[in-house]
C-alpha cells in the first residue's frame, strides 16, 4: 500500500511537473508566409519522387521550421534544404506517415534571415498520390521539379518559437474555447476543466482504494 | 417483458445469497487459486449432470417459460448491485473524460462526424434510410459548416476555430436564420453503415430538436458517452473472468480502458465506432464469462444478442464474427463431452440471434431486387486486386515488417511504428493533429516497459496459459478477423491510398484485450511490486489523456 501512495504521489508529481513545462514553452508562430491566398490551387501532383524547389524566398532569423502545403493519405518521409549563394544554410527532415493538407519539417534554427533562398523539398513514394498547393503563377517565377515546372508557387510558411509562452496564451485558449458552440459563454471552459479533475481525482481514488 | 421478469427467480434474491458470489467467482481450490480451463470446466460441468432433474414433456408453453427464464433480467437497478464498485467507478470516469473530449474538440471537426450527424438527420427527419454517398450537406448542416470555418480548419492545423464575437455573432445568426432543410440523403462515408447506432442517436437528436444544429450534436456527442463507460465497465469485467487470481490488477485494466485518450475523444463525438467499442467489450466478457463457467442459454442468448447488435451498428463487426462463431463452437464442444446434444440448443440459439439481422437484411434486399448485400457488396466485388497472395502480404505489411519473399507495399514506412503505435500516441481532430515527433519516440520508452512486463507476466504463467489455449486462440482470431478486415478494406484503394484505414480507432473494438494486457504487465511486475507498477501505469495514462487534451485545445483555439 505504502508503495502504491509512493508510486501515485510521484507519478501525479510527474504529471503536473510535466504540464509546468509544456506550458513554459512557447509554440511556433508564423515568422513569415509567402502568402496565403484566400483559395489554394493544387499546382502539382505526383505518385513518384520528386525534388521541388522554389527559388526568390525570404527566410526570417529564427526560423526552425518549414511548412509545406502537401496532401497526402500516409505521406512520405520528407527532406527540406534551403540553399543561397550556392551553398546550404538549414535543412531538416520528417518521418513518413502524416496526414494533412500541411506538412511541417522543422529545420536547424536560422542565426540570420536569408533573402534570395531556395528551398527545396525531396521525398521518394511509390503509387500513393501526393498534391501540392500554392498559388497559379507565371512560368519563370514557378517552383520546378528538376526541368519540369510546375503551374505556380507552392505556398510556405517559416515558423520559429513565438515570444509568448503556453502559459500566457492559456486565457486565449480558454476564451476561444466559448466560441462555436452550442451556448457560448466561459461554462462551457470551467465544465471541461472541472471535468477533467473529477477524472483526475476519482482515479486515484481508486487506485488508493483498490491496489493493495 | 414483465412475463420475463415474472419467470425468472428473482435477481435481488440471488445477490444477497452470501455463497452465490463465491460460486460465480468460479470454483476455486485450496489454494484459494481459481480452477480454469477446460479440465475445470468439465468438472464443473459433470457435477452438474450429476444433480437429479426432473424431465418434462416438451410443450410449447414450458419451451417459452423455459427460455423466457433463461433471459437476463431487463431491470437495471439488480443487475448493478450486482457490479463491483471499481467497475462502475471505471465506467463513470470513462463517460466523464468522453464528456470531457466532447467539449474540448470542436464541433465536426473529428473524422466523418458532418457524415454521421448528416445520416442521424435524415434517419430523425423522414425514417428513412440515407441514399447517397455524396459529400452534398443538407443546407442547415452546411450553414453551420460554413459559420464555423469547417472547410479552412479541418485539416489544415495552420488554421483555428473562430475567435471573436463577430464571428460568434456571424455564426448564430446563421443557425437562427438558416434554412431548416428536413433530412439529409447524402451522408458521405457513413452510407454504408448499418442503422442501429444512428437511430439510437434519433433520440437526443430530436429531444433537442427545437435548439440548433450546434444543440443537437452535442446532446448526442453526450449520448455516445455512455458508450465509453459501458467499453470501461466491460473491459474491467473481460479482466475480470481472465485474471481471476488478482483483484488489484482488474482496477489497473480497467482505468487505463476509461483514461485511453483514444476512446475518451471517440466516445465524445458522434461516431459509430463509441457503440462498437461497447459491444465488443461486451462480447469478449461475455466470451470469458461463458470459458470460465460453461455456455448456458443466458449466456449464448447474451452473446447471440449482442452479437446482432454488433452487425447493426458497425460493418467492421464483421471482421470479429469467426472468432466469435469459433468462440460459441469450441464452448459448445466442451459442453459436447458432458451433456452431448443438448448442448447444441445454446449453439443454435447463439448463431440464430447473432445472424438473424444478416439474413432480414439479405432477404429484403434480395425481395427489393437489390445487391443482397447492399452498399457491402460493391466493396465485395474488387475488380482491381485478384492476387490473394498480395493481399495477404499487404495486410500483413499493413500491421508488421515485412517478410522475405513479399512486395515492399510500404517503402519506407514501419508501418507498426509510424502508423500504428504514432498513431495511437496521438492522432486527433481530423486526422490533422498529432504530437511533436520527439513525444512519439519518448513514448516507446513506457510501451517498451510495459510490453516487457507483460510479456514476463506471460511467461511466468504459461503453464496457465496452456490449459486455456483454446480460449486465447479465440480471442486472437477475433482480433486478426478485425485487423485483416481493416487490412483488406485499405486494399481495395491501394495503391492510389497506402493505408486508407490505418487509423487506430478501428482498434478500439479491441480495447479490452489492451486492458487486460496491461492489467497483466502490472501483474508482471510481481507480488510485491505490481500494484505500484500498476499505479504508475495508471497515471501514465492520466498523462497522456491530460497532454492530448491539451493537444487538441492549442490546435484548435490558439
């Protein structure tokens, strides 16, 4: 018994420890978008590898991820580099298997902007189809894939830490969280929160009570 | 009903007998150690035909009293004095997190939920059946959609819910002003979905009925709470009659079932895979149930009726009935060799029960001049895959590494990691939310720690598991009839798609297997240390309800 009140006490420690952390971090924001058009067009489609590349990109200090808008079911895994003046100056990989319209590789942390990059995204697949969205534009500012070019610019957004933590964005989140419902109003966040101390509570009841 | 009730000895009697406990909680030797398997069970069941029994002629009347006193009792407050208190609390504190997650994630935006409440709406507005499979959203629904920015957020985690009092403002102006359209023939994917789960949530639906859409779902995103409680309750129930020997670890079991982020964010939606996880639960207990103390006609009506549910609420029930069908045949065989044919009557009643919804349904379509399986039988019938051997190694593939000798269906892709365990690990909203890649690798940490356990809990009782091989293939063939139907439903769009199906939530019919895997790595730990392990397991997966919650309100309302 003496083990299992150990056992809880630490792990519940653990847990609220944990939450401490998570919320003293801060997520990613938006540094900077090549634009958001108010409808994507899907510019390319593939069942095969490929190696796109977007010249005339701006990317801010601090960027440490990129994020692409692909389409895929099970998507593959994806290497991202950012070349200027010829050489590389950030580059980062992630693993197969997303699902989404965007996918984010994060990168190593740029110490300075770059102006004038391109930023190319690799991936090998086989069958599966993978669309790419962005924006129609002229052929000499597209992104390519090797010769071929595609019907316009893929739409990329640089992300790096925002300046404001978890923990001060939570008045935010809870405030949102009374927005698209059934009723709106703060009920709904100090339902959901009791909630989940109920949750928290009646387990370890339980387990004081029934682990012996 | 009450001719049921009337004939049946009376339930409160039976749970105040002080020796009745004992002897459903199994024969149990000197040891205090329970007897299982089918050498108990054939001694149990012998010193049964050794009670003198009065023969009957065969009349219809006794045939019906017979059979009606064979029924479980429909009265509710007798069958939960009966429950352990650790099971209820399980199932309370499932529907409460399920609550939880239903106020968390946003409205629709979790997989297929504007296809499942499309396909409710016209079940409520016209009792009928929807008959299309279409994308097209009944106007009312639509505007909802609209208001809320369903179509920028879903899947684009970039982007958030509303967040502002003119968009608010914007929304319910929509709702109260907005076309009040009766029905929904289109419903998307749900089309091919038997009807059960969706008429059932007819009912908040329509109580709700003069309030929004926005009021409607999330009295039946409450509703299908219920069914993560009733998962809980069952799972703790399966470890229950699995591992008899060790109270402690039931509770572990059957918290981790109630605290699995993954039913809690399921069960709080409006999707028929809450209900299914249910019932399954309730069949693998009532399997376990009928291992431990024999099938008698309770039982296999219980399983029979339960089984017919499955069918009406999830096509991927299909998937489970061999193994259920083998379960009901290898108990009926060892009934075979004490009661000889008799035995047969719980057989035939069991499958009668179970398949009866399959046939009605096979005849009216058949009388209709329908495909006499419906919607199922274009899925059937694949023109593209004729390689059965392909099949079999995609599916294999789908869930394992690969074998020498197969086709690389995934090139780099492990499949079990990346799909499998990254997705149980957390894959919300629809299909567009997931943790950082570092909490992913972290987490195998724990599952290998917990896989070791309880891989060393089965070692050390495999003399135990010997005598009940029987019973463990069963449960293993329901398990591989589900993944291989999951497995041969992604086939049929491969490659165009890898893995259409490999979402983790079409395992939640197995959730209690997971538990009593769990309930076992705890015990694994031994005598001394389990229960603290099992704490630790416990609050581990308090964790991870806890961060994915968390999860899902930074994606959705930063």
């Amino acid at each position: 018994m003496r083990e299992v009140r150990i056992a809880l006490i630490a792990g519940l420690a653990l847990l609220v420890a944990g939450i401490g952390v998570a919320l003293a971090r801060s997520p990613m924001s938006v540094a900077r978008t090549n634009g958001t058009p108010s409808r994507e067009e899907a510019i390319a489609f593939t069942t095969h590898g490929a190696t796109y590349c977007q010249s005339d990109e701006l990317l801010p200090q601090g960027t440490s991820a990129i994020r692409l808008s692909f389409f895929a079911f099970a998507g593959p895994r994806l290497r991202v580099v950012v070349y200027a003046g010829g050489r590389s100056v950030t580059s980062g990989e992630s693993g197969s298997g997303w699902t989404s319209r965007v996918v984010t590789v994060p990168v190593k942390p740029l110490a300075r902007a770059v102006s004038g990059a391109t930023v190319c995204a690799s991936f090998q697949m086989r069958d599966e189809e993978l669309t790419v969205f962005g924006k129609f534009t002229s052929r000499p500012s597209a992104a390519r894939n090797g010769r071929e070019v595609l019907s316009g610019r893929m739409w990329i957004e640089y992300l790096r830490p925002g300046t404001r933590s978890w923990a001060s964005l939570v008045p935010t989140i809870l405030s949102n969280m009374t927005f698209g419902r059934a009723s709106s109003g703060p009920g709904i966040v100090v339902l959901a929160l009791l909630l989940l101390a109920a949750v928290a509570i009646l387990s370890s009841r339980l387990v004081l009570r029934e682990l012996r | 009903m009450s001719r049921r009730s009337g004939t049946r000895p009376s339930p409160p009697a039976r749970a105040k007998d002080p020796t009745k406990k004992r002897q459903d909680a199994g024969a149990a030797n000197g040891n205090g150690r329970k007897q299982v398997g089918s050498r108990a069970f054939t001694r149990r069941a012998q010193a049964t035909r050794r009670r003198p029994t009065v023969r009957r002629g065969p009349t219809w009347e006794t045939a019906i009293s017979g059979f009606a006193s064979r029924l479980p009792s429909l009265s509710l407050a007798p069958v939960l004095r009966r429950l352990p208190r650790a099971a209820l609390i399980c199932a309370l504190i499932a529907c409460l997190n399920a609550i939880c997650w239903s106020l968390v994630t946003p409205p629709f935006e979790l997989t297929d939920e504007p296809d499942h409440f499309a396909y409710v709406k016209q079940l409520a507005d016209t009792g009928s059946l929807p008959t299309s499979g279409s994308e097209e959203t009944a106007e009312e629904e639509l505007a909802a959609l609209i208001a809320l920015r369903y179509y920028k957020v879903r899947q684009q985690p970039q982007n958030h819910t509303i967040s502002s009092h003119a968009e608010q403002a914007e929304l319910e102006s929509r709702l109260a002003s907005g076309p009040h359209d009766r029905g929904s023939p289109a419903v998307g994917a749900a089309l091919s979905e038997p009807p059960l789960y969706y008429a059932l949530e007819t009912v908040p639906y329509s109580l709700a009925k003069s309030g929004t859409v926005l009021d409607r779902l999330q009295l039946m995103r409450l509703a299908s709470t219920l069914f993560a409680g009733l998962t809980a309750l069952f799972a703790f129930l399966f470890i229950r009659e699995t591992l008899p020997g060790t109270r402690w670890a039931w509770t572990v079991g059957g918290l981790c079932v109630a605290l699995a982020p993954l039913l809690g964010f399921m069960s709080g939606a409006v999707n028929p895979d809450s209900m299914l996880a249910a019932v399954s639960a309730a069949l693998f207990y009532l399997l376990a149930r009928a291992f431990r103390r024999g099938l008698d006609m309770r039982v296999a009506v219980a399983i029979g009726a339960v089984s017919a549910v499955g069918f009406l609420t999830k096509l991927n029930f299909i998937g489970m009935a061999p193994g259920v069908v083998l379960g009901v045949i290898v108990l009926t065989a060892r009934a075979w060799r004490v009661s000889g044919r008799s035995a047969l009557r719980p057989l035939a009643v069991a499958l009668g029960i179970a398949f009866s919804p399959v046939v009605l349904y096979v005849a009216i379509n058949m009388l209709s001049h329908r495909e006499p399986l419906g919607p199922v039988s274009d899925a059937i019938h694949d023109p593209l895959h004729t390689s059965v051997l392909g099949q079999i190694g995609y599916i294999w593939q789908l869930y394992l590494p690969r074998l020498p000798g197969m086709t690389n269906d995934f090139p780099g892709l492990f499949t079990t990691r990346q799909l499998w365990f990254d997705g149980y690990v957390g894959f919300y909203g629809f299909l567009d939310t997931t943790f950082p890649g570092w909490v992913e690798t972290l987490a195998l940490i724990p599952a290998g720690a917990i896989a070791l356990l309880c891989i060393r809990s089965l070692l050390r009782g495999r003399a135990i598991l010997r005598g009940r091989w029987a019973e463990i293939a069963v449960y293993a063939i329901i398990a591989i009839g589900l993944l291989a139907l999951v497995g041969a439903d992604s086939y049929r769009r491969f490659p165009e798609i890898d893995a259409e199906y490999a979402q983790p939530r079409y395992l939640l019919p197995l959730m209690a297997l997971f538990g009593a895997a769990l309930a076992l790595a705890a015990r694994g730990a031994g005598r001394r240390w389990g229960p603290a392990v099992g704490a630790l397991i416990v609050v581990l997966f308090l964790a991870h309800d806890v961060f994915s919650q968390m999860l899902v309100a930074g994606r959705f309302y930063i």
